[in-house]
C-alpha cells in the first residue's frame, strides 16, 4: 500500500493552522509531518498537539522551514506575503506541492512564486472553499453577459483582525468581473471611497470592506443597472471550509505536473 502523502503546516499556531492540523491528523488521507511557526516561538520543540492544549500527535514544532519540508509531500501555507515566498523557494527544492492561501500577495511577492513553479507544483488561491470558486464562475458568467450600463459593486466583510483590504476573495471576485469584460482590473478597480468623489466612472469596478466582530466571510457581488440589480452573494460560517479544500488541493497536487494551478483547476470548474 502507497504511504499517504506528509503535510507541514506553516503558520501552525495560528487559527487556520491548528484547524488544518486537526483536520490532515484526522482525515486518513494524508499524513502530518511538520508544522513550522516563526522563530522563537515559545511553541517551538514542543509536541504540536501538547501545544495546543490537546493530546500528542508525535509531530514537534519547528521554526526551521528547509527541514520540515525536507520530509513533505505538500506544505499547506496561511501565513504572510513574506514568508510565503520564501517558503516558496522551499518548497520548490524539496519537490513539495505548496498550496498557498495567504492574501494580501502583491505584484512582487508573485513573480518571485512564478519561479518556484517551474520547478514544483504550486496552488494558490484567495479562497479555498468550492462555494467561493463557484461565485467566482458566475461572476464572470454575468459580467460576460451584461454591459458596462451595470455598475459592478464588490462589498466584503470580516472579522475585526483581519490585516488586508479588500480581502483575497473579494480581488478573486474582481478579476472575474474584469475577465467577463474583458478589461484590466487594475485599471478599472475603485476602493476606499471618500469625501466628494465624483460620479461614479462608466465601467469601473468598486470595492467596499467591513471589518467587525468574528466574522468569518460574507461577499457580495452587485451588478447595478437603471431599475434592477443582480446580486450574487457568499456566507461562510466555519473556517473548516477553508482548510477542507487546502487539504483537498494538497492531495490534488501529488498527481500534477510543476506549475501554477488555482482552485478552478483542483476542483474540475
């Protein structure tokens, strides 16, 4: 029988990180092989599961990335755009797949992941669940389908410690809108308005951002016209959907070829 594939988590203490820690220990189609925190950490030599108030799992917290990866067959990775790429570079040596959630990534951070994915399989997304993938398909359905007379409104929402705006999913979001109209998002895309602003420019794409409470994630994607508005919306509840398609791109990427992939590729969209 083929031994399932080993996983290190990055970020490991971490909300999304003990999440995905419980979730790869428990579900009989992969391994936990490492998880990684900054250094420092009072967590680090400790059994992860001790440190997380739980049982042992046999797996100690390291803060030596190039180690823990060294015995993975994919690093599951929410943590920081500069600790992202540089868990990118290796990842890429020790031939692991490297399913990137973090957000927040910007030009820079990307181009130097597009180098580590000639060399190894990496899968990144702003958000991992299938019903956000889905809403990104739509999105871009109706964007095809309708012209710039519908304004187009993208408002998000989440919890009060969340540290990028707009979010990962509601940029996801954007681009879709932008490639049903086959414009640049850039150059279309209108955040934080304030103060006297002006009409609002024929064709351009808005963001708005909330940030309260424990919210876990709510998008709304407006298409507004004269007498009517089209409005494609997302709730999630629980984290676990999050940590459920990582997983679920993890094992996807054993079988893939060296390159960039997204959730529309792992879940067949």
């Amino acid at each position: 029988m083929t031994e399932l594939p080993g996983i290190v988590i990055t970020g490991a203490s971490g909300r999304m990180g003990q999440m995905l820690i419980r979730l790869v220990s428990a579900s009989g189609k992969a391994r936990l092989v490492g998880c990684v925190v900054r250094e420092g950490h009072p967590w680090v030599g400790r059994d992860v599961g001790a440190a997380m108030g739980g049982a042992p799992l046999g797996v100690a917290v390291t803060d030596d990335p190039l180690q823990a990866f060294a015995r993975a067959q994919a690093v599951i990775d929410f943590s920081s755009p500069s600790a992202t790429v540089e868990f990118a570079g290796l990842a890429a040596q020790a031939r692991a797949v490297h399913v990137i959630g973090t957000t927040g990534l910007e030009s820079d951070h990307l181009h130097k992941i597009s180098w580590a994915a000639h060399h190894a399989v990496i899968i990144r997304a702003g958000n991992m669940s299938l019903g956000v993938n889905l809403l990104v398909r739509l999105t871009r359905k109706v964007a095809q389908a309708l012209d710039a007379d519908w304004d187009v409104e993208i408002v998000e929402a989440h919890h009060r410690m969340k540290v990028d705006a707009p979010s990962g999913t509601a940029l996801m979001l954007g681009q879709a809108a932008a490639d049903g109209r086959g414009i640049d998002l850039d150059s279309a895309r209108v955040s934080g308005r304030d103060g006297i602003t002006g009409a609002r420019d024929r064709g351009s794409i808005g963001f708005a951002a909330i940030r309260g409470g424990d919210v876990v994630g709510e998008h709304d994607v407006i298409f507004a016209a004269d007498g009517e508005r089209i409005v494609l919306r997302h709730i999630a509840t629980d984290r676990a959907i999050f940590a459920r398609g990582a997983l679920r791109a993890a094992l996807w990427g054993q079988s893939a070829k060296p390159g960039q992939y997204d959730m529309m590729d792992v879940l067949g969209l």
